[in-house]
C-alpha cells in the first residue's frame, strides 16, 4: 500500500481504486513491507507473553522495533480538527484492511476494511467495530483542497487523502480520538493461517466460491487451510446481504487465527512461531507511534472469549443518487461511539443482554 496513494479517478465517487506508481503494467515492488509488524502481532504474540516466555517473548519483540515499516497516519491530520481524548488509559486503534489478491481488486490499494478497535483501561476485554467501506459519511477537505469537502462513502477517504484523511474521517464521525493505526493485507492471511496448520470456522451456509477454484462450502463447522479461509472471508455475491457478510466472515477469521495462536500448540513449535511470525510481518504495518512491546504487554491476557465484535449501527444499504451506500442509524451510532469515547462500551453491551 502506497504510502501517498494517487486517485485513478478525482471525480468519481462509486470506486475508490487509487493507481499504483508506474500505472498499468508498472513493475510490482518486491515483497513490499517486508518487516511490517502489527496490531495483530500484538493480539497474538500475547500467547508468548503469557505461556511463561515473557523475558524472552518481551527481548524478541524489542528486537523487531526497529525495523518496524511505519506510515506516516497523522503528520497531515490538523490538531484543531480532532475529538480530545477523554480516558487518558483507553486506547482506540484505527484497522484499515485491503485485499491485494482479492481478483475482483485490480490496484490492491483500496480499503475494504475499516475497524475500529477499543481497548479500555485495564485492557480486560477489547472491541472490535467494523464500519461499513460503503456507509455514507461527511469527508473533510483532502490537504490539497481538491477532494473531500462533502458527503460520500467513508472509503473515499483513503482514495483522496490517504490514510490521514481516513483517520481524519472516522475520527469526525465517530467523536472518538484515533491513538493508533495498523494496516492489514487480507491476502496475507493465506499463508498465517497455514502457519498455523488451519484454523477452525463455522461456515454460516452453504455455498460455491466465484473465485477459481470455485471451492464448495459446507454449512457447519470445518478446518479451513490458508486458501480456503481467504476465499471465505473475500466472499460476498453468495450472500443476500454482500458485504455485510463479508465482515462478519473477516471478524471469523480474526478470531479463529487469534483462537489457534493461543492454544499453546503454536508454541512448543519453533518453526511453526516463526513461520507465523514471518506470514504476519508481510501481511501488516503500524504508524510511527505505536510500540509493538507496549501493546503486546497491554494485551497478554486477552483471548477471543472476551473480544467482542459489533459493526457500526446501520440502516443497511439505501440509494443517495446514483449510488447505493450504507445509511447510518445517528441515534444508536451517536450511542455506541460517545460510549466508546467514556470507555463505556461494556455498559452498553451489558445493558443490550
């Protein structure tokens, strides 16, 4: 993902698919990012942290540090324009996810996947809150006056101003002060996954991939290799309600490779951990600020049991246009975010039971 993506198309509000340097037929850099290190390192070298190899996991992660690739996710974001922090110890981490092999993606630096993640002080539980690519926001003035500055799909955001302007977006409709960003690439979840030897996910229904190989599906739980959990978690024309399926699948597939890291089998298997290491480090990239130590520490107790998954309060899909989009729900979106701006966000799920 480019750092200063290029817009393919300024006035277009319907895709969203910034052109790679070099444009068509452009030379693919080599193995970009490298040693990019994430926010799911964090989530998931916890179970090094916490199996007793806290020294040793804690020097390991040190040791990364600087070699970290970075993105620059607030230098262009006014001070002015942004929500105050109103709990100094709760944290909100910004997840923006593209498919680079998805083959309906043919520039692999959209963002498909907005998450925002709380961790409240104390960091006894942590959730995860999609927002829909497609649902209808006000985008502020991209930096050089030419895009923004009127209402469109969040993911515009990321095609005119890139990730400060995204961070720049969801922080004006959520209220909430984004701390940090990571940046996931979905497709490389093929090779964490089987790193991990598969992982284990409950398929909602039954059907058949669009994409080659046109795998079968089956209703039920299943292992899944690497292949086969990406071809899952990309799917969406097999469902009635599209992308929203899409993240409830990604959100699976989170916590499924969250679950089979934890377990402790990953652990007694030095090349399995490094394998998986390795497959992390390419599919992720964090801002300048985050501390992958600190945040490892911060998060050594946390196992899928207490992360919960919500998707912003929605409508569904309407038409504004032209364009079909998501709706909001402001009343019990308002809700949900002010909570998450009090480290609230329990109390509201507890009052929901």
């Amino acid at each position: 993902m480019p750092r200063h993506p290029q817009v393919a198309d300024p006035d277009s509000t319907e895709t969203f698919e910034p052109t790679p340097e070099g444009g068509p037929g452009a030379e693919k850099p080599k193995r970009r990012r490298r040693t990019r290190r994430i926010v799911l390192i964090c989530l998931l070298v916890v179970a090094l942290l916490a199996g007793g190899g806290l020294l040793a996991g804690g020097l390991y992660v040190r040791s990364v540090e600087g070699s970290i690739e970075r993105v620059d996710a607030f230098q262009d974001v006014p001070e002015e324009s942004r929500p105050q922090k109103v709990v100094a110890d709760a944290q909100n981490i910004l997840i923006l996810g593209s498919d680079s092999r998805d083959p309906e993606n043919t520039s692999g630096s959209r963002s498909d996947t907005i998450i925002l993640a709380h961790l409240p002080k104390g960091r006894g539980s942590a959730q995860m809150i999609s927002i829909p690519r497609d649902l209808w926001v006000s985008v502020p003035k991209s930096k050089d006056g030419r895009h923004g500055g009127r209402d469109a799909k969040i993911n515009a955001a990321f095609a005119w101003g890139g990730i400060p302007l995204m961070v720049q977006t969801v922080e004006k409709y959520t209220g909430v002060r984004i701390d940090h960003v990571a940046i996931i690439d979905f497709g490389g979840f093929q090779e964490i996954v089987d790193a991990l030897g598969g992982v284990e996910i409950d398929v909602e229904q039954s059907f058949t991939s669009i994409h080659k190989p046109h795998r079968k599906f089956t209703k039920g739980p299943q292992t899944l290799d690497g292949a086969a959990a990406l071809d899952y978690a990309r799917e969406r024309y097999a469902f009635r309600d599209g992308d929203f399926a899409r993240m409830r699948h990604q959100q699976q597939l989170i916590k499924a490779v969250l679950d089979k890291a934890a377990s402790g089998g990953l652990l007694t298997n030095p090349g399995r951990l490094n394998s998986f290491l390795r497959a992390t480090a390419d599919a992720v990239s964090v801002d300048e600020t985050m501390s992958i130590f600190d945040t490892a520490a911060d998060l050594r107790h946390l196992r899928s049991g207490n992360l919960t998954f919500l998707t912003s309060p929605n409508k569904g899909s309407g038409q504004v246009g032209s364009e079909s989009v998501v709706l909001e729900d402001p009343q019990k979106a308002k809700a949900l975010f002010e909570a998450v701006r009090r480290d609230a966000v329990q109390d509201v799920l507890n009052a929901g039971k």
